[in-house]
C-alpha cells in the first residue's frame, strides 16, 4: 500500500483559526513566534474536511500525520499528540511522526501547505494543500482517489 502523509498546521489543524482568538497583549509579546505560544497546539480546530478525509485516505493509503513542532516550544510537541488523541483517536493511532526533515521519509505523496522542513525537498510528489490545485480537502481527494 502507498504511503502518504499529511501535515498537520493549516491542512489537518486551523492555525489562523487560533491566531484570531489570540489577545492583541499575547501577539504582541509573541509577535513572530506565535506557534511558541505554551499549549496554543492543543485546541486548536480541524480544517473543514480534514478528519473525514484523513480517514478517507486510510481506506486507500497507507496514512501518516507528518508535522513539525517549534523547536522553541517543547509543549507543542506533546499537545500536537492531544490534538490527534482527541481528533483522530483510532485513525491516527501511533500515525504522527514530528520531524523537521520531512524529505526523510519516504513515501508517494506529502500533503503540506508550505515547502518548509524538507517539503520541498520530498522524494514522492508534494501536493500544496491550499493552492490553487489543492485549495482544500474535496479538491485533494478527488486527485488522490
């Protein structure tokens, strides 16, 4: 079974959702951190779409969450596994993997909005989710299935 992977902030996750409901006071004392805010990860929202269609690619793929965390901000890296406990309890069971590397796995495709941490760089195809191709999840499975 083909690997794919997904990102989690701004494909499976709403991170412009948690930037909205964040005081003026805490942007400011953040300002270009603000994923190094303590537990800002955790309650964070899915995308529309975004846990069936995890689920979805389960059925056809064989499925992995492939994120990173802030460096500067080790409670993100325990509440972005929160954050599937809560989401994807079964669907994303011992599936998220953190790295900053990601061209390091391998797989067949990378579901990323950015090309940062090695997205760039992967060895299968990076499908950019939020694009004008990929502009959201109805449009990424109807490639992927």
């Amino acid at each position: 079974m083909d690997i794919v992977y997904v990102d989690m902030d701004n494909v499976l996750v709403d991170f412009p959702w948690g930037i909205r409901q964040l005081s003026e006071e805490v942007k400011e004392q953040y300002q270009d951190n603000l994923d190094e805010i303590p537990g800002f990860f955790s309650d964070l929202p899915p995308v529309e779409g975004a846990i069936e269609g995890f689920r979805l690619l389960q059925q056809h793929y064989d499925a992995y969450i492939l994120s990173t965390a802030p460096w500067g901000n080790p409670s993100a890296w325990t509440d972005k596994h929160l954050w599937v406990k809560k989401h994807l309890p079964e669907a994303g069971f011992k599936r998220l993997i953190l790295s900053h590397h990601k061209n390091l796995n391998r797989g067949v495709y990378l579901i990323d909005d950015r090309k940062a941490n090695g997205a760039a760089e992967f060895p299968g195809e990076h499908i950019q989710f939020g694009s004008e191709a990929y502009p959201d999840w109805e449009a990424v499975l109807d490639y992927l299935l």
